[in-house]
C-alpha cells in the first residue's frame, strides 16, 4: 500500500534543491525551522502517491523556470521509476561436510597455538601464596 499525500513541493538544504512532500501546511514551518531556504509547498487537488504528486508538479510547470527545481523533479522521478529488482535469495544449502584437509588444519592450527607459560605446580604454589581475605 502506498503512501498518500495532500501537499508537495521542493525546499532548498544545502544549497541543493529536494522534493518534499506532507500531510499539512504546517510541514513548511518545521522546514523552516531545520534550515531549508526557498520553500514552496502546494495543496494537492487530492491525496496522491509521491509518483503521482511529481507527476502532477511537472505537468502544472510548477518550477517555473528555474532549472534548479526542474533538475529536482525529474531526480525524483528517476528515483521512483528506477526500483531495483530484489535479488534472488539464495537457497540454503546443507552444510558442506569438512574435508580431510580442513580438518587437518585445524589440528595443526591447535598445535601451533602457545601454550601456557606457567606451570601446574607454579600456579599451586601462586594460589597457596595468596593470603584469605577476611570477610
């Protein structure tokens, strides 16, 4: 289910100009408020999908002119129009039995590992040095 909206426009951030779109006047003020610079918001004659209301925004001239806004409004369609199909998931596959060789590896990876550098007898004698805490 798509989104519907009854206002839409563009607002400049940044010095780069982006469509916007809302449910009510007031989103003008909260644009405003963040930094956005040349808002221009309009009521919708209907509530419209996104594609729908920058579709209408072209056919009305709503840029007037200027080129900025134009080349924003046709980023949006190409945005809209552009949905990428979503890749086939793979399928999972048991998993793969080890390999004599990848077992081989591993054991010589343990192997290779360091072992401790203390001793058993060295730890006994660390642990029987330790002084009982009173409690």
């Amino acid at each position: 289910m798509s989104k519907s909206f009854t206002h839409a426009g563009v607002s400049k951030l940044d010095g780069e100009f982006k469509v916007r779109f809302a449910n009510d006047a007031l989103r003008v003020k909260v644009l405003a408020k963040n930094g956005h610079k040349d808002i221009d918001i309009i009521e919708l004659k209907h509530a419209m999908t996104k594609e729908d209301a920058v579709a209408f925004l072209i056919s009305i001239d709503f840029d007037n002119g200027n080129k900025e806004v134009r080349a924003a409004l046709e980023a949006e369609v190409g945005k809209r129009t552009e949905t990428p199909k979503a890749a086939p998931k793979a399928k999972a596959s048991a998993k793969a039995k080890p390999t004599m060789k990848a077992i081989e590896a591993k054991v010589a990876a343990k192997k290779a590992a360091p072992k401790s550098t203390v001793s058993k007898a060295e730890v006994v004698a660390q642990l029987a040095d330790l002084e009982d805490a009173p409690y």
